[in-house]
C-alpha cells in the first residue's frame, strides 16, 4: 500500500498520504451524504446544497481520521517507537508503526489513543450541534455537526472491538501479553478474534445482500475480508520476526551470484543473462569491483533499437537500502525490508565488496520450514 500512494503533507513530522483507493471512499461518502442523509433529512434543500453539505462531510471525515490516527502517532513517538507515517485508503486510515511495542504497557497506551481522540470528537461535534441549534442556526449545520458527531462515536465503538488488528484487539493483546508474558502467543489468540470478527461481518454483510438487497452489505463483507486478512498478515509478520531473530542471514546467501559488466550491451544482457537465468536482479562489475545492479524490467526503459548500442550502466542502479544489505544483517531485518521495498532479490555486501545475493523465495521457504518445525500456526 505504499507504491503509488500520494503524498499530501507532513504535520508534526509524519508524512500523510491517501492511497488511491481513498478517492473511491472520499466518492461514496460524500455521494452518501448528498444522495442519501441530507435529502432524508432536509428534503426541502436545493440538490447543490446537498452535495456542498456531503462534500463538508467528507471532509469532517478526513479530519476525523487524521485526528484518530495522529493520536496513535504522537503517543507512539513519545514511547520512542518509530512512525513510518499514516496513509489513508478505501477502509480508513492506518499509523504505520515500523516496530512493535516494547512493552504491554506502551501497547495499551498507543492503541488507546485512537478510540479516546474519536469519543473527544464525538462530544465536541456533538456539543457544537447542540450550540448551532440553540443559536438558531440553519438546522441543516446542526445536523452537520450531528452526523460528525455520530461518525466519530461510530468509529471509537468499532475501533474497541476486541480483534486484532483493530484497536481493541491491541488492547486485548495487550492485556493477554501482560498476562502470559509472551508477545506472540497474545498475539495469535487477538489475531484469533480478528478473524472471528471478519468472518462475523462476512455472514452479516451476505444476510443484509440477500435478505433486503442493500448494497451497503457488499460494503460489510469487504471489510470482513480485510480485517481477516490483516489479522492473519499482523500475525504471520511477527512470526516471522520471532523465527528469525538473530538468525544470521550468511545461511542463506547465495555464494556464487551471476554477474554481468556494465559495459557489457543490453541486447546481450538481454539474450545471454535475462532470457538463461530468468533472475530478476543482477551485481554489476566493472574492472572486477561492484559497482551497482540492475534491474531486468529496467531495460524497458531504453528503446528496444538501441538496445545493441546502450551499455548496462545506462540503467544500471547505485547501491542503496532497498536492493542491498550488508551480511552481518540477520535474516529477520533483510525480510521486513524486502516486505517493505517490495523486493524479490537483494544485493549482499561484506563490506564494499559482493558477498553473495539474497531472494525473498528462499527466506520465505526457510520461514515455513522453520514454522512446521516449531508447530507454529
């Protein structure tokens, strides 16, 4: 969910930015309100003031959001954990936490952030509702206001659910790691929930299609899909932290990588490398020194007529974090990046010199070696 998100700006040193598939949220919120609350309640309203008013909703909505996980954000900096920044997309919005709690405590007290920011919210709007009606302003802002009001008490009831990775399900898994003093295994049993939850609003969202036909069931089932999947995801990522932590990652390096020249052609890197060795990724030499890589869809980028005439060092790419690690790494570091960057392949260094090259299949495989060996579900 990174890739192709947008950048919208950065508060208080988080980067904000909306996936694409927020527009398609941002779309059915405000067509919602202008087709559907507003005409219901203020049906003597011309059409254009109710889709100013739906497009004043959805941006109260933004805001909500914003403000939900900004909570999470700024008490996870002050407990000193890392914040990636907080991307919106088409079932919300989510702080993105590049390590996990350290402790139980400081669990609880990031996820309860986002609930206690959303019921501030509530009572606020809900306050200021009942202001604009005493003041006697037009209904249709105290109904605003109501509606925002109701959103963000809405939003902290579903976030309090106990399954994982919901708010309320960290919470749970924050008591349970305090209980049993084992992270991961709080984790399965909140994960457990999650799923539970997930499959819930699958059934519910199935009867409300079929019984009444309402389309706001399909709308029920993707979020169960997504909050199953996300549960299964938290729980499988930090399986994968507890397998391989401290792991050396020189057990999985491939010694003996094929390399190629830079100044070697793209038609013959083409023929004789990419179409043989069907790698994705390749260590770039030169005078028998590394001095970059490149990419095999790289090659896209310079037009197939002069691919005979262009060396590889016209697409080929420096050294950086995202397709090269050092060899003292251990293999859980090396997998969150390639998780991260998206990466099949990576580079691995011992020193400035080339120690070997690393793929995401063969860590994946030794993952699941290891979890059918230690029983691990």
């Amino acid at each position: 969910m990174t890739d192709h998100n947008l950048t919208l700006f950065t508060l208080f040193g988080f980067r904000v930015r909306a996936n694409p598939s927020w527009l398609l949220l941002a779309a059915l919120i405000t067509w919602s309100l202008a087709e559907g609350l507003f005409p219901q309640e203020f049906p003597d309203l011309p059409a254009s003031l109710h889709w100013s008013l739906g497009i004043v909703g959805m941006i109260g909505l933004f805001f909500s959001l914003l403000f939900h996980e900004f909570s999470h954000s700024l008490v996870a900096r002050r407990r000193g954990m890392k914040i990636g920044g907080i991307t919106l997309f088409l079932f919300g919005g989510v702080a993105e936490l590049t390590d996990e709690p350290p402790t139980p405590r400081i669990e609880f007290e990031v996820a309860a952030a986002g609930p206690i920011a959303s019921v501030f919210l509530a009572l606020i709007f809900g306050l200021l509702s009942l202001m604009a009606a005493g003041l006697g302003a037009p209904d249709y802002w105290a109904g605003l206001l109501g509606y925002l009001g109701t959103i963000n008490m809405v939003l902290a009831v579903f976030n309090l659910v106990p399954g994982y990775p919901l708010d309320g399900g960290r919470l749970l898994r924050a008591w349970l790691w305090h209980r049993r003093g084992d992270q991961l295994s709080a984790t399965r049993t909140a994960s457990r929930f999650g799923k539970g939850f997930g499959l819930f609003l699958i059934i519910l969202g199935i009867w409300s299609f079929l019984s009444v036909g309402a389309l706001g069931g399909m709308w029920w089932i993707l979020i169960g899909f997504f909050i199953m999947s996300a549960a299964k995801a938290s729980y499988d990522q930090l399986l994968a932290r507890s397998l391989f932590h401290h792991v050396p990652l020189e057990g999985f390096v491939v010694k003996a990588p094929v390399c190629v020249e830079a100044d070697m052609s793209i038609d013959h890197f083409v023929k004789d490398y990419a179409y043989h060795h069907h790698f994705s990724l390749y260590p770039v030499m030169k005078n028998r020194k590394l001095v970059g890589c490149v990419r095999t869809r790289d090659v896209q980028t310079i037009h197939r007529d002069e691919w005979a005439t262009s060396p590889l060092s016209d697409i080929m790419l420096p050294l950086t974090e995202k397709n090269s690690t050092p060899l003292e790494s251990d293999a859980e570091q090396v997998l969150q990046a390639m998780q991260r960057h998206n990466s099949g392949q990576m580079i691995v260094l011992d020193g400035d010199r080339l120690a070997g090259i690393i793929t995401l299949r063969d860590l994946l495989g030794a993952l699941e070696l290891r979890r059918q060996i230690e029983g691990q579900g």
